[in-house]
C-alpha cells in the first residue's frame, strides 16, 4: 500500500500544533524544564546538599546565591534546578504506573464486558467515590512517607481515569468492522487488544497523559509538602516549601521561588495538554 | 422523578460497599498497632493483650471485617484512639467549619468564574478571552498550598489586612449556636447591634476562602465559557437574533440559561472536592475543619479515626455528586428519568 | 417566599437562645502548640491537654513558685512512716471543688484508686496511662498470674481529712508524683455524672474553672472565686491552639494573644524587634541529647561513638535550630545542677579527627545509619526535623550516610524504647537531683534509650543513690560522668532556656524549671 493514511494524520496533528499559540508555549515550557533537568549539574551555582548555616537566609543575590539562600544556608537556585529533576521523574513513573494498570483494566473491562466489566469498574468507581488528594494521603500514610511510596500513590489514584477512558474507546472501537474481521480470522484476543485495538485509542491517551503528568506534579509537591512524600535532604519544590511558613514574615524567597517552579511546570504541561486535546480528540473539550 | 432518584440511591449501595471494604483493608495494612497506640508508649505487653482482645483486633481479619460491617451498618465507627470519643461525633463537631470554608469559597468562585466566562465567550478571541482563559489555566495549575502562603504572606503580614488562621478573633468570646460562624455572627448585629463579629468572621475568612476559589473559579470559567459558546452556536438563538432582540436580551436571557446547565454539574463537583479535599488550605489556615481533623488522625495513626473519617468522607463525596446528578436531571428537561 | 420566613425564624430561635457575653472582663489568652485531646488528668498525657488541665486540678502537694521545692496543696502536711512503707496526706480543709462539693477524704481515694484498681467502678473510663506506667500498681500476665508487683499496695481513708497510701515497698521517688498532674484530684460528684464525659467536663479544685472546649481551637476557663490558695487575677482563661510557631508569634505581635508557647529561633528573633513584647526566659532543667544504640553496629564500638561525637557541629545546630532556646551542652545534666563536672573538655568539632576514629574502627569508607528525628517540638529540642537535616550534612562529611526517619509520636517512643533504632533524638526534662539524670537515664530501664550498660558507673551511680552526704556523691558523680564521655553512648546537644513570650501589658508570670504551667499569677495591666 503506498498510501499510509495514519501517517499523514499525525503529521496533520502537527500542522494544527503549530497554529495553537498556547500549546507550543506549553511544550516550550516543557521543554524548557526538561533541559534544565538534565543540566542541572552544570547550571547549578552550588551543591544543592551543601549547608552553609552561617550563611542562612541571604537575600537573593547576597553572598553568591542567585535567589537567596534557605535555613541551612543552601542555594535555593540550585535546589530548584535538581528538583526539576525530581518532579520529571516523579511525574513519569506515578504517570507509567497510572497508564500501564489503567489501560490494561480499562482494555479488559471493554474488551470482555460481563462480569468482569462489572467489577473493574465497580471498582473504578469506588476510587472515584475519594477525593483524589485524599486517597493519596491514605495510601502514604500505609506504605510510609518515601519518594517511591508518593510516586506509587499518585500513580494508583490516577488508574481510574485512565481505564474509563480506555474503556470507553475500546467500546466504541470495538463494533467497528476490522475487528469483526480480525475476529473472524482468528486472531487472538491478546493481539487483538495489543495491535488493533490499542493504537486506535492513542489520542486521549496521550491527552490523559499530559493533563496527568501536570497532576502527578502538583500532588507530589503537595504530599511533600505535608511531609509524607520525598524526605530531606532532597531538593523537591514541595518539600522545599514545607518549612516555608516560618518565613512569610522574614524571607520571601524561601517561600516564592520553589511555588513559581511548582506553578510553572505544571502550567507547561496543561497548556499543552489543553492544546492536544483541542486537536487530537475535540469531543473531549471540557 | 421519585423512582429516577430510588434507582440512584439503590445502585449507591455497593459503591459504599465497596468504599468501606476498601478503606478496612487498605487500613488493616497500616503499620502500628492501634491497641499499643490507645495506651501511650510504655505500656506492658500484658495492657497491650489486654485492650487487643477489648479492640477484637485478636480475632481473624474477615471476623473483624465482618464485624466491622455491622457497625458502619448503624453508624458506628468505632471511637477515635487519640480523644476516645466516637468517630462519628469527631467528624461531625468539624463539619460546620469546613462546610462553611466550602460555601463561601464556591460563591466566590460561581459568581467570579461565570462571569469571566461569559466575557470571554462574549468577546470570543479577543484579547481579554484569550487573557482570561490563560488567567483560569494559571488557576487549574496553582498549587494552592503555595498560593495559601503567598496570601499570607502578603495580605496578613506584609499588609496587615487579615489575620493568618483561625475562624474569629478570640477575644471577642462569640458563643457560636449554629458553628456556622458567619450566621452566629449575624444574629449578633440583630441581637447587640454589634457588627465586629461579623467583621471578625468574614476577616478570618477570606483568605482561606479566596485560596480554596482558585480552581473550581477557573474549571467554573472556562466550563462557562464553551459551554456558551456551543449554546450560541444552537438554533434558537440564531432564531432570537434573527427576531431582532438586542444581543444582551440573547445572550443573558436565552443563551444564558441554557450555558449554566454543565456549569450547575461542575459546581456540584468543585463543592464536593472542596468539602473533602481541603486538607491543605485547613492546614495552612489552622482552619478546625475534617480536612485538617483527618491529616493530623493520620499522621497520629489513629486508625479507627482514619477508617471512620475516610469513609464518612467518601459517602459525602457520593453523596454531593448524587445530589448534583439528581438536581441536574431535574432541571434538565432533555434527560428522562 | 417560604425560605425567607424559615430564615427569619432560625434568626428569631438564634437570637432567643445564645447567651450574651460580659466584655468588660480581664481575659488572658494564651497562645499553645498542640489541641488539647482529654480534660481529666488521670488520662491525658500530652502538653496540648495538660497545661489544660494544670490550670483546672490540684495534686495533693506542688512545686513552690518558680522553685523546686515540694510544697503542700491539697494535702497540708504528709508523713512517711519509718520503714518508707506508709505515706498519711493530712487534707487541707474546707477546700470545695468548682461543683460545689467538698474536696476530702472519699474524693481523694477515689481520684487515686479508679486509677489503680481494676474493680474500680470508674476504672473502665481509662486508659490511665501515666498511672499504668509508673509501677505503681500489680502487673498481671495472660493468664493472670501475678507478674510484677506494683508499689502502692492500697489507698485508706483514715478519717474525712486523712488518707493513707500504703506500699508494698519503700521507694523514696514516690512523693514527686503526687505533685504531678495525673495525680490530681477529681469530684467524685462529677466523675459519676459525666461517667466516660467527664473528660469533656472537667471538675476539680484548681484557680480556674471549665467553661467551654471547642475542639481543635480552644477552651475556655474562668475564674474560680472559691480557690482555696493564690486566687487568679484575670476573669477568664482561654487556650488557643496555633499548631503552627510562625502563625502563634504573628498573633501575639498582632495582640490576639497575650502570651504564647515559645516558637522557632527566627520567629523569636522577630519577636524581640517588636517594642509590644517582651521575652522571659529561665534556665530549665531540660537537655536534649542523641542516642546511639550501642545493641546495634556499628555503634557498638567506641570509636565510632566517639568519632561521631566529634563531627557533630552543636554551635550550628545552637545557631540554625535553638537561638536563644537552647545552649549547648557537654555533660548529661544541667551545669546548674550540683554533681557536674566541670573538669571535663567535652568533646571539638573535628571532623578530621572524626575520620580518623572512624578508620581506627575500621570504617573508612563511612556506613549507613537511620536518624530518628524527634516529630514534635520540645523544650529540649525545638524542632528535631531541622535538627536531623543539619546533622545529616554534618555526617555526610565524615562518610556517615544518614536517612531521616520520623513517625507520629507515639510510634517514635515505642521504637526507640524497643531499640528499633541506629541514632535517635531524645530528651529530659528531670529533677533537680543529678540521680534523676545520671542514673535514671543510664542504667537499666525503658529511658535508657541508648541501650547502653557498664557495671562500673552503675556501680557509682547505685551507690551515690543510697548515701546522703553530698560532698561524697558529688565525687561518685564527677567519676561517673569521666566514664559515660569517655564511652560516650550519647552526643549531648542542648540544655534548653524555658522561653515565655507575651505582651508588655502581661505581669507577674512565673516560670518554673520543671516545665510545669502555672498561670494564677498573672495579671493584665
């Protein structure tokens, strides 16, 4: 066949990428943090471990600190560059975990219908039934304040979206007529769900993804926040903000920098999530 | 109407269901003995053993989840390890104070975010649309524990407007009836002539409010906003115009009314997040809702509390959205019940 | 229009039925940390509730005002008999608990026995734990046999205004407790009103009476007019919680508390720039300190100990953590107490060294360890986060990798009094006695936290318990404290400074060492 029409169809997709203002300045956002992520070591002015305690809470530009220095007399620049890092990472493995159980029960629950459908999204929506911040809280408190825990408790809270969406797709994909077909020529269900099915559902995943992924940021940096996430030393923009109430009165900059950073990245991954969705799946628009 | 309702009560039954089974599972798993933390921490073993048998937690897990069952069955979910006092009553003695935080701020952002969806969809691609729907996508991304102390920052230290935490100023010794303070504040105006309650009141309030608006304010304007947009597109409004009715009798008289239906629906689910999603800002705020009552019973491990707090909040969750759906359908006369 | 009339009726109802409020009144309001979580003094044993309930309650004896000296309260006058094994407490007389019932004979027994008695009909409204733990009553196994004696073998009436306690054998740290909050005592009356209420209705004996708790935010007490001692001179009492330190200093400059809990080192700093508020402060027989489980590797060599004694920086963690609420210290008790041991250099910040010691064991190239970080704020260590961050940079250097592991409270207690622990953060806040430091935080018992056992110093410090004579206890003490720096199973940190500080208009407060609450004495100018 040398007529491919997916290709086309993605680069489609890119054409009307181009167009929306707000969806490149996202992804430029984006991009903007995963550089600096990845340059964080030769960004970074200083150690972001190191603690200078005679040093503590300069100013921003005082003693060599670009934007001031926290209560240790650590370089809060330098800690916001590492937790660029910190925040990508997080935001993918809560993000993988969320998408890989998420669309293999929503890929389940559509496929096979009956009982089966019945109780994973009965228990779906039992999930729902908490608020997300809620449940995640719940689940840290029982695996214990950790990095990994946070990142497996984002990632469980968001299977739920992820599989109704799934569902909902392999639903509408399944009456069509390839399956029928495929069906009838024996092909197996596994493959059948992994090569046909699957591929045709890629947009919304890919919108859910993004939308997730400002997410999995923001409720990392609030369960750190509430000390039930990372753990010190590390520079994470919630954790960083944790002990910033002491200081509304005496020094601004432990308490604006790391929130901008929070606020930034997150409004990167919703402007070109929004922007997405506008192309890739209209229906979806709010 | 009546048998739409029953049928949505009816297949609520399993999703709570399965909500406590969750939730006394989940929490069967947590770390730390609750009979050891009933007792403080140099208790003998014996003590231990002692209030284990008392607690049942020495009897198999399916007898205890079967147990378990019984109680929530008649609201009863145990008592709290930390006070010894029930559940049930914990959460409800702090249920005014966060349901009041939930109205003002879902007031604060109706009246706020539908306005600005209406001039933005008025105004469609002009500067101030495009500005506004940046402003509300800045709002859905705001981590709000941080905007919470730049508020405090600003407006309580820098300015001096308002007081950090706290509900009303202490010393002005109002004998709350309702614990619904703004309401308690009011019959003081009637009763003393008195308006520093009600000052004091609202002061306390606006900021942790403010700070809970932000979202549901953005989600409420851009739902708005293409919510008109798809309403202007319709038919009957081509008709109004084409009647010649001036663009304001349209826009606020048809297509308005029209457009507010999903937003109805989102501000049911903002006002369901905001009742049990507030942890953070009652934290922040020192605000003596379930929010902050339920992060300090889980960082307490109080377990019975925990397991209690979580489910009572899950059936309220429920049951806002339930209300949201029934009031929807009510209104809506498209969906037949 | 049906909305509207209901509105209007509840306002009607609302109007009829709340209770005006006398404004011309004197109110302190004092600014505290944690909620209080019960009001009887049997069952609480966290400060949220007990600076509560000190105020409410009297024990049968006290602490003089500011000093250390065991006073009479309740009781006027107490006798032991000659074998120690008969304590008899002559009642004050005509003292009235605040629901007007005389406080006498019956109502001691019953505030002491409930505690102590299973039988007890108020027993079950428990759990009693300071009492529990004390050693104070039988310990029983499983299968009900008898595991433990306790001390007290029985409570007596006597007459109306006298009361036996009667041990099971003589034990001369007994009478402190009976200065102690939990050993307050309660109406009877009002136990068996409220039954397992009564921790939300408090009734007993104190300068102030419950008026009103609201959960979470605050409680309020008035004057008791009736009291039998010092009356207080304000009209009402109010606690409210300010969980957060910065929040609690804002109010007291902002004037919406009189006085408050001490806060961070930074918001003190603020505090004194701040003309309206004043700061009294008083040496307190309080330390904190850092255990390392000598039970567990590699803390069970010496030179590890000791290596780890010299890379810690206390001047940096005085500076960043404890300003002015802390100094930091050398030897494990006050220096203001007699028996220190002035002639010991303590330990220098060395790192050098430190790796030195630490290759000498064999630890070159560092390990790892788990640093329990204190979850709450104590007068001996304001805030054990911060204090375990910078310690955990300091140990980095000399190749020690410290995780930070924190728990709620009560878990913490439970691990570090199992041993479950590499390093912990701990405290005291003792009795002006070095026994109370030396020996009952060094030897045998839950408090030894460190694990740490040497027949020699206990030895000593068994000894200096049994003389008199303080000159020769003294020299027993000062060869003990050579040992333990020596051995060196703890890094002193800090003696802490008790902090009070309030509005210039707040007069006549008194801070005592033994971090005990009392708030009769203050006045509003």
């Amino acid at each position: 066949m040398p007529f491919n029409p997916e290709n086309t169809l993605w680069y489609d997709h890119w054409l009307q990428l181009k167009q929306n203002r707000s969806a490149l300045l996202g992804l430029a956002i984006i991009g903007a943090f995963v550089v600096v992520a990845f340059l964080a070591p030769v960004l970074a002015t200083h150690d972001p471990l190191v603690q200078n305690v005679s040093l503590r809470l300069s100013k921003p530009f005082e003693n060599g600190y670009l934007l001031g220095s926290d209560d240790f007399g650590r370089d809060i620049f330098s800690r916001i560059l590492y937790g660029a890092r910190i925040s990508l990472v997080i935001g993918a493995i809560a993000i993988g975990i969320s998408l890989t159980v998420g669309t293999a029960l929503g890929l389940i629950s559509g496929f096979y219908g009956g009982t089966l459908d019945v109780l994973i999204m009965g228990l779906v929506d039992v999930m729902l039934a908490f608020p997300y911040i809620l449940l995640a809280i719940v689940i840290v408190s029982i695996l214990g304040p950790s990095l990994n825990n946070a990142m497996i408790a984002i990632g469980i809270v968001g299977i739920p979206r992820f599989a109704r969406i799934i569902r909902a797709q392999v639903l509408a994909e399944k009456e069509n007529d390839y399956v029928m077909v495929e069906r009838s020529l024996g092909t197996s269900d596994l493959e059948l769900m992994m090569v046909s099915i699957l591929p045709n559902c890629m947009a919304p995943i890919i919108v859910q993804v993004t939308l997730g992924y400002a997410g999995a940021i923001l409720s990392s940096a609030a369960l750190s926040f509430l000390g039930l996430g990372t753990q010190p030393p590390t520079p994470e923009w919630g954790l960083m903000l944790a002990s910033a109430k002491q200081f509304v009165a005496s020094a601004w900059w432990v308490v604006t920098f790391p929130g901008v950073a929070i606020l930034l990245s997150v409004l990167g991954f919703n402007l070109f999530g929004d922007g997405l969705r506008d192309i890739l799946d209209p229906r979806l628009k709010d | 109407m009546i048998k739409y309702i029953t049928k949505r009560l009816i297949l609520l039954i399993p999703t709570l269901f399965g909500v406590v089974t969750i939730v006394f599972f989940m929490m069967s798993l947590a770390p730390g003995d609750p009979a050891r933390l009933a007792l403080g921490a140099h208790a003998t073993p014996e003590a231990v053993e002692a209030m284990r048998h008392e607690l049942g937690l020495d009897r198999p897990l399916h007898i205890q989840y079967l147990n378990y069952l019984k109680q929530v069955a008649v609201f009863d979910f145990g008592k709290s390890i930390k006070t010894g006092e029930p559940v049930l009553y914990e959460l409800l003695s702090r249920f005014p104070a966060t349901i009041e935080l939930s109205v003002v701020s879902i007031i604060i952002s109706t009246i706020l975010g539908i306005l600005a969806g209406i001039i933005s969809a008025t105004r469609q691609n002009s500067m101030i649309d495009f500005g506004a729907m940046f402003a509300a996508l800045v709002g859905v991304s705001m981590p709000v524990f941080w905007l919470a102390l730049i508020l405090i920052m600003v407006f309580s230290v820098g300015l001096n407007l308002f007081p950090t935490g706290g509900r009303i100023n202490i010393r002005l010794f109002m004998d709350p009836l309702t614990q619904f303070y703004l309401l308690d504040a009011i019959v003081y105006i009637f009763r003393e002539g008195d308006f520093s309650y009600f000052l004091s009141a609202l002061k306390h309030i606006i900021l942790p409010a403010v700070a809970l608006a932000t979202i549901p304010l953005a989600v409420i304007a851009r739902v708005t906003r293409s919510s008109m947009l798809e309403v202007v597109r319709q038919d009957y409004i081509r008709t109004a115009r084409a009647k010649g009715l001036s663009e304001r009798t349209v826009i606020y008289k048809h297509a308005l009314r029209n457009a507010l239906l999903p937003v109805i629906t989102i501000i049911g689910i903002e006002f369901g997040y905001n009742l049990a999603g507030a942890v953070l800002t009652e934290e922040i705020f020192s605000w003596p809702g379930i929010g902050r009552w339920l992060y300090s019973a889980v960082t307490a491990r109080d377990i019975p509390a925990v397991q209690g707090g979580v489910i009572l909040i899950a059936v309220v969750f429920v049951l806002v959205n339930l209300a949201v759906d029934i009031f929807y359908a009510y209104i809506n006369p498209k969906i037949r019940y | 229009m049906k909305g509207t009339g209901i509105l209007l009726m509840t306002i009607l109802v609302l109007i009829c039925f709340t209770t005006p409020i006398n404004a011309a009144q004197k109110t302190l309001v004092y600014g505290k940390s944690q909620a209080a979580i019960a009001l009887d003094p049997g069952v609480v044993d966290e400060g949220g509730s007990s600076i509560v309930v000190s105020q409410i309650f009297d024990s049968l004896l006290a602490y003089e005002p500011g000093g250390t000296k065991v006073i009479p309260a309740l009781a006027e006058k107490y006798e032991i008999s000659a074998d120690g094994k008969e304590i008899t407490f002559f009642l004050r007389k005509g003292v009235k608990f605040h629901d007007g019932t005389d406080m006498d004979a019956d109502a001691v027994v019953f505030s002491l026995a409930r505690q102590q008695f299973k039988d007890h009909p108020y027993n079950q409204y428990g759990p009693w734990k300071y009492w529990d733990t004390s050693g104070f009553k039988d310990m029983f196994k499983k299968d009900g046999s008898l595991k433990k004696k306790g001390i007290i073998k029985d409570i007596v009436k006597t007459d109306d205004h006298t009361v036996k306690v009667l041990l099971n054998k003589a034990d001369a740290a007994i009478m402190v407790n009976f200065t102690l909050y939990f050993t307050s005592i309660v109406s009877p009356t009002a136990v068996k009103k409220y039954g397992a209420d009564f921790r939300k209705n408090p009734v007993g004996t104190g300068a102030f009476k419950f008026v009103k708790w609201v959960k979470d935010d605050h409680v309020l007490l008035k004057k008791n007019k009736a009291y039998w001692g010092e009356k207080a001179k304000v009209d009402n009492l109010v606690f409210k919680v300010f969980p957060d330190a910065t929040a609690r200093s804002m109010a007291l400059i902002k004037g919406e508390v009189d006085i408050i809990e001490p806060p961070d080192a930074d918001n003190l700093k603020e505090l004194e720039k701040n003309p309206r508020v004043k700061i009294m402060s008083k040496e307190g027989l309080t330390m904190g300190y850092i255990c390392m489980n000598v039970e567990r590797k590699p803390f069970d060599n010496k030179l590890v100990r000791q290596a780890v004694n010299h890379a810690i920086d206390k001047n940096e963690i005085i500076q960043a953590v404890y300003g002015k609420l802390g100094s930091a210290a050398t030897m494990p008790l006050p220096p203001s107490l007699w028996g220190f041991n002035k002639n010991i250099a303590p330990y220098t910040y060395d790192p050098g060294k430190a790796k030195e010691l630490l290759a000498k064991a064999g630890h070159a190239d560092g390990f790892e360890v788990d640093l329990f970080a204190l979850p709450v704020s104590r007068p001996y260590n304001p805030n054990g986060k911060k204090v375990g961050e910078i310690m955990q940079a300091q140990l980095k250097k000399v190749g020690i990798n410290a995780k930070i592991v924190t728990y709620d409270i009560g878990t913490y207690w439970d691990k570090v009094d199992a041993g479950e622990f590499d390093m912990c953060m701990t405290g005291w806040s003792g009795e002006p006695d070095p026994n109370d430091w030396l020996h009952r935080l060094f030897t045998a018992g839950y408090l030894n936290s460190a694990r740490w056992k040497n027949d020699v110093y206990t030895d000593l410090v068994t000894r200096a318990r049994s003389i008199s004579n303080v000159a020769q206890r003294t020299g027993l003490y000062e060869k003990a404290q050579e040992i333990i720096h020596e051995e060196a199973p703890i890094v002193m940190l800090a003696y802490g400074v008790l902090t009070a500080p309030m509005r210039d208009n707040v007069e006549g407060h008194i801070i005592y060492p033994s971090s005990k609450l009392v708030l009769r004495h203050i006045s509003l100018k």
